[in-house]
C-alpha cells in the first residue's frame, strides 16, 4: 500500500487539475445555475423544480454568452463579454489550485502562489476558449 499510494495521489491531484481546465471556461453559466437553482429550492419548488430551474438558469447564461459573441457588432462589446465570462473563472481556478496546494504544500506562502499561478493559467485557458468560441468576422472598432 506504501507503494501504490504517492503515486495515486499525484494521479488523482493530475486529474483534477485536467478537470479545472475545460470546465473554467463555463464557470459562470455553472454558478448562475447553481444560485438560481437554490433559491428555487428554498422558495419552495421542491428538489426536482430546483434541479430543472438551476439547469435552465445555466443554459440561458451560456446561450445569452453565445449569442452575445455571435451578434455583438463591436470588438468591445465581445471582449467585454469574455472578460464578463473569464473572471467567475479565475476565482474557480484560484480556489481550485489552492485547495489542492492545500493537500500537498506545507507552506502558506507557496500555497498562495501555486494559487496565483493556477488563476492565471485558467484565465489564459478559459480566454482562449472562449475566444474561440466568438464568431470570426468584421468588427467595428
């Protein structure tokens, strides 16, 4: 057991650091989904209406996110929309990384770095998917 556990760990801190890139870039339809799904819950709609209201909350917020970058006429109004969309998923990547320096890193000073370099790291990731998902064409300065 000695054996295989370190090398567990790393496998499963890997995984999870793989797992904080592709969802960053949908960090902010994830929370819009979650705080509409909750005060659902709370108002009294039960778990299911919570559930399919929060999933509907999230889906509009991505969809209002696509159409913003297809439609905007402005370059500005597109880089404000994914700059919009890239904050939610630096604090997420904040968090994520320094929840994971959390296990691993005995230092706080080092923690917070490892934690500022993986904010930076997803905010280039989810800039750069989200920009590819902005629609190709002539924009007005």
């Amino acid at each position: 057991m000695i054996i295989l556990g370190p090398p567990l760990v790393i496998l499963v801190i890997g995984l999870f650091c793989w797992l904080v890139f592709p969802l960053a870039a949908f960090a902010l339809p994830l929370f819009v989904g979650l705080t509409i799904g909750i005060w659902a819950f709370h108002t009294g709609a039960g778990m299911l209406g919570g559930i399919v209201t929060g999933l509907v909350a999230g889906g509009v917020s991505f969809g209002v996110a696509r159409l913003a970058l297809a439609l905007a006429p402005w370059a500005w109004v597109r880089l404000l929309t994914i700059l919009l969309y890239v904050a939610p998923a630096t604090v997420a990547g904040y968090s994520a990384t320094y929840g994971i320096a959390l296990m691993t890193v005995p230092s706080p000073i080092w923690r917070t770095i490892f934690a500022v370099v993986g904010a930076i790291a997803v905010s280039i990731t989810a800039f750069i998917r989200l920009t590819g998902m902005a629609v190709a064409g002539p924009a007005r300065q």
